[in-house]
C-alpha cells in the first residue's frame, strides 16, 4: 500500500471515529432531553377582566401541564399571592389553571400573572383586572 493510501485510510479512520464518538454524544443528550420531560406550555393565555364592585372576577388560562405536572403560581403586581380559598381561589384541574378573585374592590384591580413551573421549564400569563365603583 502507498504511503497517500496509508495517510488516506488512516485520515478515515480518525473521522469515523470522531463522528462516531458525536453521533454518540448527541444520543445521550438526546436521551437525557427526553427522560427529563416536557415544559408547560401557554396554549390560552389570560384575558384581561373588567367588573364592577363587588362582583367576581375570575381569571383562566389553558396550559399544557408538561411531565412532571407542572405548579401553578398565582401573583398580583409582581407579589405572590396568598391563595386563601376565600377572597383568591386557584384550580389547577387538567390543562386549566383559574383564579377566582371573590367580592372585588377598587383595590383589587391591578395585573394579575400565573406562572407554571416543572423542572424542564416555565411559562407565564399576565392580565389586567379593572375594576368599576357602583
């Protein structure tokens, strides 16, 4: 065998190998990206509500919960959210999360924001309440 042959066929070999050990490579991050599930997604965001005192506004957002099941966060200008059961009530059954805020008042209009979180990622909604004086 000639000496550009040997330098051929050991060059091939060398980028076999290297593409070898990629392809590998990318099976594994490949893997890994599947076993760690999937993101929540936004599939309805937040509507902006309007209501007049002291009526009810409720707030709801259509999400893809991701794998794991993602948690729901409810805020209220940037601070959480104390999610009572009485004045804020939050549901996350299937892939609708709500927030009913009960009885509103001037002071609870403002920007409302939901934020669901799994370990793969996160996604967040935001909406205006206003609300009108009798």
């Amino acid at each position: 065998m000639s000496r550009p042959t040997r330098i051929l066929k050991s060059f091939l070999g060398r980028f076999r190998a290297k593409r070898a050990r990629e392809r590998s490579a990318a099976k594994v991050i490949l893997s890994n990206l599947c076993a760690a599930g999937d993101g929540p997604a936004l599939v309805e965001p937040l509507k902006d509500q309007t209501v007049v005192s002291p009526e009810s506004a409720k707030f709801t957002a259509a999400i893809r919960g991701g794998e794991p099941r993602a948690e729901v966060r409810w805020s209220k200008a940037g601070k959480a959210l104390s999610v009572d059961g009485v004045k804020y009530v939050a549901v996350f059954e299937g892939e609708e999360a709500s927030l009913t805020v009960a009885k509103c008042e001037l002071s609870d209009a403002g920007e409302y924001s939901f934020t669901a979180t799994n370990k793969v990622g996160s996604v967040t909604s935001k909406a205006a309440l206003t609300v009108h004086g009798r």
